[in-house]
C-alpha cells in the first residue's frame, strides 16, 4: 500500500457559546482547524485534523499548511500503515513544529486501522472502560456568572469542570472560594490559570486557598516557576503547555513538578507520540487528561480513542471537543452522554468526513 494523494482543508469552528475566554484577555470565538485526507492505491483512506490555537502555544493554522507543503510531497508513495517510518520521515524533513505532523499522523492511524479491520483503540493497547468521564471547561467570567454555568452543565450530567482562571490575584481567590463553596461532593474542580499567574501571584493564590479541595493547572509561563510553586502549595499540580514531549514529562518527574499531565495529541505531534506520552506517564505512576487543543469530530475521535485505551486509574478525564464548536465534520463521531465519552467499535477512527462541509481541497500533494 502507498499514499497516492493528500488533500489539505480548511475549516472555520466558532465556538459555541461565542467567546471562549482565559488568562491575559485572550479569547476565541472562531478556531481555524486544518483536515487531511490521505488517499492510497489500495482505495483506502484516512483522515486526521488539527486546530492549534495562537494565543495558546507557539502554534497557528497557517504554520500547518505551510509545513504540510514541505512534508507533503515526501510522504507521495510511502506506506502510511508503517506510522513509525512515517514519522521518522516527518522528523527528518520538519525539525520541530509537531503540532504540524498531527493531521499526516491520525490520518495514517486510521488508515491502518481500517486496513487491519480493527478500531484504533484495539490498536493504541485496547478498549479498557466503555466511556470515559469528561470535564467541561468554564469560560472565564463573575465567579456568580462561572456558578451558574457549573450548574447548567451539572444538569448535563457534567461532574468535573475546569475553571479558567490566570486573572487579577483578588479576583482569583475570590472565584475559586466561591466555586469550591458550590460544588457538591463527589465534583471535582480545576483552576487552569494557562500560565497567566506570575510566580508570586500563583503562590498567593495557592496560600490563600489552602485546605480547599481543587487542582492548579499551569500556574506560570516559564516552567521553572511552575516548579516552585509545586515545592510550595498544598493543592495538586497539573501542567499543560509546559509538558510538549516524552523529554518535559521526565523532567517533571525528576523536579517533583506536577501531578496530573495534559496530554494533547497536536502538542506531540499526532497518535504515535501521543501514545508514547501517555505510557510514560502511567510507567511514572502520574495520571493524565487526554485531549487536545482544539477541534471538531475527527479530532474528537482520535482523542477518544487514546482516552479509551489508558488504564482507567491513570485516566482523570478527557473531553469531547465536538460540543464546543458549532460546526460538524464527520459522521459516527463520539457521543457524550451524561458526562461520559463513548467511542465506536467500527475500524479506524470509526468517521466518515462530510464532504459537504468540508468543501474542495486548499492543496493536494500527488
């Protein structure tokens, strides 16, 4: 089998509730998400997506064209069932830019599964639970505007949420006692400041809230101050834009730095290095949230399927990103129910692509 064609699409997603907003005003209301499609002379194929966000990591939509106008003709009639070649040959001609190789790399997953006849999870190490508990992230707004959402979403069946946080110190604090107050036992709660704290401002938060029942995701930008703060708060430590590659989890570990991952597909580069991350990180005994940065129903396939065959002990929670965007991109999708994520057993990622939404191809590699 060979790789004959890959077609390169773009779509827009606004998000549903129209602004999506974090730490240091950044803000989204419309994500640009990328979607390949790989065609071989077998008549079998696949498809992967990839939506970085600017304001989020070092990442954006017209960086994934550019550089899959440097990978694409070079993977023209290689075997994508060999994803580790493939790989190997994305490495030796991108350096870097991993979130680049994400789509190149789903997309070949799904081809080998479908040629295997077997879905990706059986693949990734097997199907462990039925479905998987999801958090739903709170915008970020007036702690009473963030309870009210929290209790919209509890009728959904929601019980954990992650709560955008990174603002002024007061204000913080104040948003999180509140929050906390609100939740009901059994809820969990995440306060992802996405780097937006100085190094000081996250230890007077972690003070200010000490004995309270919550998370800290990502308190600093640079990752050495998000070591200090580990050293010095009562409350468990997740890091997200910080934990990039296999390299940023073992160092982690070695400083005592964290206690929960974010795992996010595009930040490592697609299925292959995702999987390995997750590995490394129940070899290491630190338990993960399995998602990615953003996107519609093909990204959300590929993230349930990592989800689904993590040990349930090391899985905290993963997300269905299809919800959060008001637009659709393929069919037999994830379904979320009652807070839980449930993924097909139908070969490969289990999606047929809309055609119609997706529209002509912005390149195709031949």
């Amino acid at each position: 089998m060979r790789i004959s064609r890959i077609s390169v699409y773009q779509l827009d997603l606004p998000y549903v509730g129209g602004s999506y907003d974090w730490a240091k005003g950044k803000s989204v209301t419309i994500a640009d998400s990328t979607v390949v499609r790989i065609d071989t002379d077998s008549d079998v194929y696949g498809v992967g997506e990839v939506c970085p966000l600017p304001v989020y990591l070092p990442s954006y939509p017209g960086g994934v064209r550019a550089g899959l106008a440097e990978l694409g003709p070079q993977l023209i009639g290689l075997d994508p069932t060999k994803v580790g070649y493939i790989n190997t040959v994305m490495d030796a001609c991108l350096c870097g830019h991993n979130y680049v190789k994400s789509a190149i790399d789903i997309a070949c997953w799904d081809v080998l599964g479908k040629t295997a006849n077997l879905p990706l999870h059986t693949l990734l190490g097997g199907r462990q639970v039925d479905a998987m508990p999801m958090y739903r992230a709170v915008s970020q707004d007036t702690s009473e505007a963030m309870v009210e959402a929290i209790r919209e979403y509890r009728e959904d069946g929601y019980r954990q949420f992650q709560l955008k946080s990174g603002g002024y110190t007061a204000d913080e604090i104040e948003r999180i006692c509140t929050v906390v107050d609100a939740l009901l036992p059994g809820e969990l709660m995440i306060a992802d400041a996405n780097t937006g704290w100085r190094h000081d401002e996250a230890l007077q938060v972690a003070a200010a809230t000490r004995g309270l029942d919550y998370y800290i995701e990502q308190p600093c930008e640079r990752y050495e101050d998000c070591v200090a703060v580990a050293r010095h708060a009562s409350q468990p430590i997740k890091l997200d834009e910080s934990m990039q590659s296999v390299r940023d989890i073992l160092r982690a570990h070695h400083d005592d730095a964290f206690d929960v991952a974010s795992i996010k597909i595009s930040k490592f580069g697609g299925l292959s290095k995702a999987r390995l991350a997750r590995d490394v990180c129940i070899s290491i005994g630190v338990p993960m949230t399995v998602e990615d940065v953003w996107g519609s129903d093909i990204t959300t396939a590929a993230l349930a399927h990592l989800a689904v065959s993590t040990l349930p002990k090391f899985l905290m929670n993963t997300t269905n990103l299809n919800k959060y965007v008001t637009v659709s991109n393929a069919d037999n999708g994830p379904v979320g129910e009652n807070s839980y994520l449930r993924v097909s057993d139908a070969s490969g990622l289990g999606v047929e692509p809309k055609n119609d939404v997706l529209g002509k191809p912005i390149a195709v590699y031949e």
